[in-house]
C-alpha cells in the first residue's frame, strides 16, 4: 500500500506539462509533487501513474516515491490563479504524491550522457508500458545527485482507454525512434533478458494492489476493482515476454536542439562547449 499524507501547503504550480501539477508540502514534512483527480486528464493518468511507477521502482528503476495525498481544497483558498483553484475544488480527498527531488535538473540529451545498458532498460520499460511521452520534445527526466530519474507515467497503458481492444493493442510495435534515449544506443536484448523474467504475476498483481479502489470503480465491463486490475497484470503479462521484438528504433536524427538554457548545459558537459566553439561559426547548438 502506497503511503498516505496529508497536504499542509500548496505551494506552486509547474507549468511545464499539460496536467498542472503542484507542489505541495505535507503532514510529514514531505515536498511532493501533486497530480490532482480533478485534473482534465481524469483518473486513469493516476491509476498509469501507480501501476508503470510502482513497477518502474520494483523492476529497480529510479522512479521517486509516490505517495496518496489528501487533499482539503481549503489549503488553496489564497492562490491566485483561478484555474488552480478550480483544480484544487474539483480534487477534495484522494490525490497522488511524488516524492519532490528538489534542484533537480530536466533531462537534456545534449548535457547528459546515459550508457547503452541504463538507456536499454528505460527504453525496454517504456515499450512495456507503452509509455508515449517519453520523447526528446518532452523526455519526463529528470538527472538528480548525478543520476537519471523518471517521471511522469501518465500517458502510458493506451489500451486502458479501450479495453475491448487491448489485447490487439499488445501485439503492436512500439516505435522508439523519437525516445529520448534513442541516441544513446539502447542494449534492448540485455534489458530484456535482465527485466523481462523479473515481470511476474505475483510482481503485476502486487502493483495493482496499490491503486486505490476509487480510481477504479465503475469502469465499463468490469464488475469489480479486482477484475479490472487483473486485466491490468494480464495486459502487462501479454507484453513482457515478446515486446522486445516488437520495439522499432530507427536511425535517431543528428542535431536535436537542446531544451535546457546554455548555462546547464556548459555546466553539465564542458566537451560540448569544446564542440559548439568548433561549429559556432556553422549555426551550432542553440
Ligand atoms: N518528482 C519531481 N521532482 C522535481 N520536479 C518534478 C518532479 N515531477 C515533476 N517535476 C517537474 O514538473 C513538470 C511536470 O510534471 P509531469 O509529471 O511531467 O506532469 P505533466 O507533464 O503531466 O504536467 C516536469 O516536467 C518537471 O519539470
Ligand atoms: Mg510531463
């Protein structure tokens, strides 16, 4: 079971996204970073959220902590902005938490040099979990102490917006062409071989045991929460064993603009500076 706190203090909304998460402090004393049920992304982005997470984390990927978050609405009553207050109304009581990693930095390709094995397991995990946001446009990374972190498993496990299709849908391939990772020469074989044996029913059911029922409930064609999540572990059961066939990774394309402002990327990796003195005079990196 996912631990649960209480939020004390909203603190700020983070833009970068779509779902306008916030930064909240909690009862104890703990800075998360908040995904609200009010949120127009609905439920299933946080039930996606607990399930490819808590899996992420068992498969012993560095995903933060998650945590279940009550909310009382009243903790927001002196934010400004009208759309953050219409989604602290709409989300009263139950909400997801993850662990804030403060000072961290989003993930830049261009800054950050992620080795064949480590960007093999990302890359065989997002297939798994059909995760479709993480893209060089928008690489949900974050690098911490040194270290590459994931974030944000909203937008994965497409087939639970159709369930009458789903097994269709875990039969197709999985285009990594655009990952953010791509670049970096993913060892798909060794991931699989490392992860793939690790995705067992007892792990899956153990996962969806921490989605709480309320996210749940009365989904059509299911008549109870614990059918519904075993038709989550048999989704993910279907892919584990074959996905790695299935994973298509094109050449990645040259000169992908970097996202982070000149001085991180200085900062993190002075050989590239070496590199963007040589071809300033050729339009460089921006
Ligand atoms: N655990 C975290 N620690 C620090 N910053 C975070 C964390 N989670 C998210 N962020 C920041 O908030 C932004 C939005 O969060 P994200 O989970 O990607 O939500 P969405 O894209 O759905 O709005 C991220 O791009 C990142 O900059
Ligand atoms: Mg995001």
């Amino acid at each position: 079971m996912l631990e649960e706190v209480v939020a004390t203090r909203y603190v700020t909304p983070l833009r970068e996204g779509g779902s306008l998460p916030g930064i909240v402090e909690a009862d104890d004393l703990g800075t998360y970073v908040m995904k609200f049920t009010g949120a127009g992304q609905g439920r299933k982005t946080l039930v996606a959220e607990v399930i490819c997470g808590q899996l992420g984390r068992r498969l012993g990927l560095r995903v933060p902590e998650l945590v279940r978050i009550q909310l009382d609405p009243v903790i927001g009553l002196a934010e400004p902005d009208q759309e953050v207050q219409e989604l602290l109304k709409a989300s009263g009581g139950l909400n997801l938490g993850m662990d804030f990693l403060p000072g961290s930095l989003g993930f830049d390709a261009l800054a950050y040099e992620v080795d064949p094995r480590e960007a093999g397991r990302v890359v065989w995990f997002d297939a798994l979990i059909n995760n479709v946001d993480r893209s060089w446009r928008n690489p949900n990374m974050l690098v911490w102490h040194g270290d590459l972190w994931l974030i944000d498993h909203g937008a994965t496990m497409i087939w639970h917006h159709n369930w009458p299709g789903a097994q269709a849908s875990a039969a197709k391939p999985y285009n990594a062409s655009d990952h953010a990772l791509a670049p970096f020469g993913p060892d798909i074989a060794s991931a699989a071989a490392e992860l793939a044996p690790l995705v067992t029913p007892a792990l899956l059911a153990e996962v969806a045991a921490e989605v709480p029922d309320e996210w749940l409930v009365d989904e059509p064609g299911f008549d109870s929460t614990d059918r519904l999540r075993r038709a989550y572990v048999d989704a993910l059961l279907a892919r584990a064993a074959t996905i790695h066939e299935r994973i298509v990774l094109d050449a990645p394309t040259p000169d992908k603009p970097s996202q982070a402002p000149g001085w991180i990327t200085e900062r993190l990796a002075p050989r590239h500076d070496q590199q963007s003195d040589e071809h300033s005079d050729q339009g460089g990196r921006a």
